[in-house]
C-alpha cells in the first residue's frame, strides 16, 4: 500500500529532513518507552547531536497519521558515512528514579506528580475517583511509582488504565475498545496462537490486612470448578490497612485472572492506520477451525518501514476455549 512518509529532526526550533534509509523500525509495548532505529546519511552541513526532536508522519489516501514523536539518545557512525541512530519517545524518562511521598491522591495526582516533577508534557484522559492514603516510594522509577497506582486503581473498581506517549504528550487513559477492524491471521505471513494457564492466571485470590506481625485479617474468592479441573493456582494480594471492602478486592482480582491467557502473535501484517501499544483492537481469527471476532489487546508492536510499511503484532485477549 503506497504511502508518504516524513522523517524530521528539529534542533531547537530548526528542523532538517535527513535523508533516511529504507528499513527503519519503531518497537512500542504497553507502559515502556517506544523506541525508533534508523538510519540516515551523514551531511558535513548539519550535525545530528544526542536529545534532538525527531518526528514521524505519514500520509496515506490524504490522511495524515502522527506516527512518533522522539529524542535521540545515541549514534554510532558507520562505513559510507551511515549514522545508524536510536530515539525514544518521553516514556524514556519514566526510568528516571525519584524520591516521592504523597498522601490523598488518585492516579492521576500520582501521574500529574511525576510527570510535572521532570518537566514532562502530559494530559489526564481518565482517572479514577479512590485516593491512595498514602505512600512512600523511596529510590523508585516512576515506571514503579506509576505501576503501583495504575494497579491499586484495578484492585478498586477493575478498570485498567495505561500510560502512553500521545506524540510528544504522555497520556493517561483507560483502555477502551477501538471501533475498527485490524486484521486477520489470512493477510500475516505468519501466525502463532497459544493459551495459557502458567504466568497470570489464577483460581483462588488471597487478600490479607497486616496490623503488626501477629495480627493479621483475610478474605479469600476462589473458582472451585476450576481448581478441580487446574489445581490450585493462587494469588496473595496485601491490601492498605484503610481498605474496607477486602472482599471486592479479591472478587475483582479472581474475575480478572480466573482465564486462560490468550496469546495471539501476526507477522507482517499490512498496516494502513496507526496502531500503538494498548490500543484494544477488532480482528478476526481462523484459530483449529473455528472463526473468532473478538476485540484484543495490543501488547507490542513493531512497527517496519520498507517498500510497504508492516507490522509485527503481539495481542492478548480473554478465553478462547479454541
């Protein structure tokens, strides 16, 4: 499918268009930084240095999608003058370890908190209404820092949210099904479908209060028909002594992780629109004989740009049973 695509790279408010070559690639996976490898022809007029802007459009039936927003942070010069270079978008910075302590914050506060402490560009799309009474991440990435709050606000009300970078604005937002059609495993040159009960998949959920190291309260959800047919597969969640409700805690969690994972991989898959990392996405698959359509979650992506621009896919969903 032809397509126009502008690769630019801005030095404060200069920009300059490198002349890129063929194969370049962007790998994006859910709450990790998206990263960009290419490759350009160096010029003695114009010196590509370490935290220049790089943007990524493309163009398509007149449509113009914003495909990355980045900086660099390294080069290395090859023979024939081929700068081979690697960017990434603001997510980079969430490696960035910081002492925080706050109190009576929902997700967003934690959000608003780190991104505003480093200077980082962001939007709140969607929050959640249960404030954190408080917490104290000491030497932390504000990957773990965030990780805590998005999966605190899962274990109050089971709404998962995810944290991306919006072209140069970090977004916090929920994970919401996206009314299109993406593809199927007809039009990849290859596929891989598997199900799983081995990493995140649970029967029985424990949730215990710890008042000191002799008083303790617990509640327990459990699926007896699947431990019959699984064996026991339990989960052990502590909960902040504020929590009143542990039941519900654990009645979300055993909903939840009580499935079979799914895990649905496409390669080469033609790619007209954008897709990122955490986008829910239709498609439709052909899966032991039987035909599915059923929305799944983009787990990672990676995005290859050539005579034709494809993708490599990684979709988790729910239970299958194919």
């Amino acid at each position: 499918m032809a397509y126009e695509l502008d690769v630019l790279i801005y030095k404060k408010n200069e920009s300059y268009k490198p002349a890129v070559l063929d194969g370049f690639t962007i790998d994006m996976e859910m709450n990790s930084p998206s990263r960009m490898d290419f490759s350009v022809i160096k010029q003695k007029d114009y010196t590509i240095q370490e935290g220049d802007r790089v943007t990524v459009t493309k163009k398509v039936d007149g449509k113009q999608y914003n495909i990355f927003y980045g900086f660099i942070f390294s080069k290395s010069l090859g023979k024939d003058d081929v700068l081979k270079l690697t960017a990434y978008d603001q997510l980079r910075y969430f490696k960035n370890k910081h002492l925080l302590i706050y109190e009576n914050l929902t997700l967003g506060g934690v959000f608003k908190k780190c991104c505003e402490d480093f200077n980082l560009n962001y939007v709140i799309k969607a929050d959640n209404t249960t404030k954190i009474a408080y917490r104290a991440e000491i030497d932390k990435s504000l990957f773990d820092i965030t990780q805590y709050a998005l999966d605190y606000a899962f274990t109050k009300d089971s709404r998962i949210f995810i944290i991306y970078d919006n072209f140069g604005v970090l977004t916090l937002n929920r994970i919401v099904n996206m009314n299109r059609f993406v593809g199927d495993n007809k039009k990849a040159s290859d596929f891989s479908y598997e199900t799983s009960i081995d990493n995140e998949t649970y029967n029985k959920i424990l949730v215990y209060k710890e008042f000191d190291k002799t008083n303790f309260e617990k509640v327990v959800s459990e699926n007896k028909t699947l431990e019959s047919q699984w064996g026991t597969l339990q989960l052990v969640q502590k909960a902040d002594n504020d929590v009143i409700n542990m039941q519900n805690i654990a009645d979300n969690l055993l909903r939840d992780k009580s499935k079979k994972e799914e895990t649905f991989s496409l390669n080469d898959l033609p790619c007209k629109t954008w897709i990122k990392a955490g986008d829910a996405v239709l498609i439709e698959l052909e899966v032991n004989n039987k035909k599915v359509s059923q929305y799944m979650l983009v787990q990672s992506i990676k995005h290859k740009f050539n005579a034709l621009h494809t993708a490599d896919i990684k979709l988790i969903g729910g239970m299958m049973n194919a």
